[in-house]
C-alpha cells in the first residue's frame, strides 16, 4: 500500500516455496487486492489463475454510495476471460446462498449478481453453510466464487473450525489441484556431526594420487573427479541440519502443555458450540499467553544475566543492541526496477532478470594499461617452485571456514578436515598447474549472485544493487599460495618503491 491514508483490509500471503516468476502483484489497494499464479496443465502448456481477495464494507454504509464500494471496482477487475478465483466478504444477503436466513436484501445485490453472471462466476461454497456467528446471528457473508474451469479443479471449499483466532468470521479452505514450480527448501549440512573417519577411509579408497598430470585435459578431467567424489562423500556421510520442534530457546514442557490444551479445548467449543465450552476457552487461552509471555521474560532475564557476567559475551550483547536483531526482519520483495534515463518499470520476474542482466553484463571492459609504460626486468629467482604439503594445509586454513560455497557447493569446512588423501592429491594437482602454467576450467567458473545495498530508502534505482562473485573453494587455496609467493618476491628483490 503506498497511500498509508487507507486502512488495509485485504491481504494475500504467498508461500515461500512459491517461485517469485511464478506469481505477480497486480492489484493492491485497500479493499481490494489480487495476484497472478502461472500454473501447468496435463499437457505442459502455462496457465494463469487470478485469485482476488474481496472487502466490502457493511450495508450501513453504502446504502447511499454505491459507486464508493468495491463492487464497482470488481466489475473491471474481472473483464478477462483467464482462471479466476474471487474470495470475498460481501456483507450482503441474497436467497440464492441464504436461502431460508435471509429476511432483508440490499439493492447492490443485483450489480453483484450482474457482475457474477457476466463473468462466468460460480459458487463453490454450499449454500447455507455458516462463515460468520456474530450476536447470536448465524449469517453466510463470506463467499467464494470461481469460474468454470476452476471449478473442475476444486478438491474442497468448507469451513474449518480448527483455525479459529478470536474472529466472528470462520476460516474457510478452498484447495485446488494445481502444477506449479516449487522452490527447493534451502537446507545446510550439519558439519560438526560429520563422519571423518568413514570419509577418510571412502577417500583412502576412491581418492587415489597414481594419476599422472601431463596434460591439460587430463588436469580438468582430475579437478572435475575430485569434485565429484567430495559430492558425494558429503552425501553419504554428513547430516542435514533439522529445524526441531524446541528451536525456540524459551520453549519448554510448560508451554506445549498450555497450547495443547488450548487447542482440545478449541475443538469441544466447535463441536459443542455453547456458552460454557465457550468461556473455558476464553480463559484457558488467556492463561496460555501468560504462561508463554512469563516463560519468554524469563529467559530473557537469565540470557542478561549471563551476559553481565562473561566478557567474552559482553561484545555479542553490543552488537545485539546495534543492530536491533531483537527485531524481526522483514521478507525482501523484489520491488519493481526503473531505468537510470527513462521511466520505464519493470513488473514481472523475466523482465527484472533482464534489466539486471543488461546493467551488470551488458559489455565487458577491458582494463585500461596505457598509463604504464614499456619496461622488462630480468630477474632470476632461486626458490622452490613446488608446494609442499604443509603449505597446502597452510592454504586450506586460511580461508574462513564459513565462507559461501560455490556452484559445486563444497563448503570450506569440508577441506580443513584435515584428510591425508585430499591434501596429497590436491598438492600433486597444484604443482601440475604450475608447471604447465595453466589454469583449470573449474577456476574460471563464477557464480555471481545480486544483492541490495543496505539502509536504501527504495530499491526501484538499479544502483542500489550490487554483485559478489562466489569462486571455487580449491582455487581460493591456489591463490593464497601464488600471492605469498609474489609477495616474498616482491619483497626480497625490492620491486616495490617505497613512495
């Protein structure tokens, strides 16, 4: 909502295992909002679905102002022949889905029912279902209407009564059998449970140093088997980290107790439906957010405590308090994108990608080395031209242990485990290079990946992005190994001027 002067009663939520390509906003306003689904069929071939999610404001207040309601914005929003699915709450009674509770009808009644008819409308809710108990009324003002096509791909519309959250309103599901792209749930290995002694014997036997290097075929196709086998090795003998049930850190016995429960006593409510399983209810759930608030205060208290009293986490309390990470953050929208010399707005994901595809990797600049001028220096250098193994160690740890993998997705940590057999073969696979004078395929290989600048008041300007280049874990080492070098040269002969 960009007018903050309207109250917002309308919201869709979007799941995150939802592709951002697969889903666009297009209307956003305070009644009304609706978004686009791309959806497959049997066939393979893209559909869209628009749902809509409808407010109308109580018949008290429009009696006099039609034009100012919802409805005649719902008449324009549904001028097209795609999948529609509208979720609305109308407040308003009509014989044709109350038929023996409906004793008065409003005139808008016969706009909304034009609207449906000329839109191919159709309702999926049974007819004198209850979805609203409100001063001992039982009233049916919340409907869902969708189209032909969707009607055919309807699993279920009912209430459910289990998902009740102190609203006169009931909650009403409405599934739908649809393909669509799923994003892959993001999940990291748990490195501290690895098994090293069984990866070590499967590197013993799988990861041998007979290979002779001779070639420049035969150094990528070494680099891309080795690759291979630390994938799978980190398959089979490394666990996945499980987000578990007691995650929350104040979350204790006490509390699961409270909101069970809270939750049977939900259920009797719904099933019974009187006063009394009513108002134990009621106080049953006031004495559950008790509980949860005293047990968040609490350990909050002794977390402080704690705090006070070591040093050493002192500094983590600071930073806590800088940085607000108390708060909780926000989900990043990829807002639409502008052009530096034009108005022109991007909308959907395809036409972001290309705008971001066009800024960053347009051309490529070659650097500029005219200021430099025509010189050669002979120099001989008498050191040691192979690595050794412990310089290779030495490579290996230097890089911080929780640095972003790359494309092949070997975090560093998986190296400083400090295996024999890796650091043998990746030694005799560096010194190939380095006599060869040749860098490996895999080296080359860059996944660059874009990311907003912080504490930007909009991120519509392309310039408010920027981009980090995620190289291969073993190339990092390689280049450790090359810059020492260069330095102890550079030092040594005094190739660097002093000003």
């Amino acid at each position: 909502m960009k007018n903050s002067s309207f109250q917002l009663r309308t919201c869709i939520y979007v799941n995150k295992c939802l592709r951002f390509n697969q889903w666009t906003v297009k209307t956003a306003e305070s009644d009304i909002c609706s978004i686009r689904i791309l959806t497959c069929n049997t066939d393979d071939k893209t559909q869209m679905l628009r749902l809509l999610n409808v407010y109308n404001s109580s018949s008290l207040f429009i009696i006099f102002t039609e034009k100012l309601s919802t409805i005649s914005r719902l008449n324009e929003l549904l001028k097209n022949d795609c999948k529609q699915l509208v979720v609305e709450d109308f407040n308003l009674h009509h014989s044709h889905w109350e038929r023996w509770r409906c004793f008065t009808q409003h005139t808008m009644i016969d706009t909304l029912l034009n609207i449906i008819t000329n839109a191919r409308l159709r309702l999926l809710l049974k007819s004198d279902t209850i979805t609203c108990k409100t001063h001992n009324q039982f009233t049916m003002i919340d409907l869902v209407f969708s189209s032909e096509k969707i009607q055919s791909m309807t699993c279920k519309c009912k209430v459910r009564i289990n998902l009740h959250q102190k609203s006169d309103h009931l909650s009403i599901v409405t599934e739908l059998n649809l393909q669509t792209i799923l994003v892959q749930s993001s999940t990291c290995w748990l490195w501290k449970k690895m098994n090293t002694e069984a990866l070590s014997a499967y590197l013993q036997i799988y990861l041998s140093s007979d290979h002779s290097l001779n070639s420049k075929a035969e150094m990528n196709d070494r680099v891309t088997e080795i690759i291979k086998i630390l994938q799978e090795i980190i398959e089979k003998f490394t666990l996945w980290a499980k987000s578990s049930n007691w995650a929350r850190n104040f979350w204790n016995q006490s509390c699961f107790k409270v909101v069970t429960k809270s939750k049977w006593l939900q259920i009797i409510w719904k099933t019974q439906d009187t006063l009394e399983t009513w108002n134990e209810y009621l106080k049953h759930n006031d004495h559950k957010n008790k509980i949860i608030r005293q047990t968040k205060c609490t350990h909050f208290r002794s977390q402080m405590h704690e705090l006070s009293n070591a040093l050493k986490l002192i500094w983590c309390f600071a930073k806590w308090a800088r940085i607000k990470s108390q708060l909780f953050k926000k989900l990043f929208q990829f807002s639409s994108l502008k052009w530096d010399d034009t108005n022109y707005m991007t909308t959907t994901f395809e036409e972001k990608i290309e705008m971001l595809q066009e800024k960053f990797f347009s051309s490529l600049s070659q650097a500029n080395i005219n200021d430099i001028s025509d010189s050669f220096i002979s120099l001989t250098v008498s050191s040691n031209s192979c690595i050794s193994e412990n310089k290779m160690k030495w490579a290996i740890r230097r890089v911080k242990a929780n640095k972003a993998s790359d494309i092949s997705e070997i975090s560093n940590k998986a190296l400083q485990a400090d295996f024999t057999e890796l650091i043998s073969v990746l030694t005799s696979l560096f010194n190939a290079c380095m006599i060869h004078k040749y860098h490996l395929k895999q080296f080359k290989k860059i996944q660059t990946i874009v990311l907003c600048k912080s504490k930007k008041s909009d991120y519509i300007d392309l310039k408010t992005y920027w981009l980090i280049a995620l190289l291969d874990i073993m190339s990092k080492a390689l280049e450790s190994i090359m810059i020492k070098r260069l330095s102890d040269i550079t030092e040594t002969h005094h190739m660097l001027s002093n000003a």
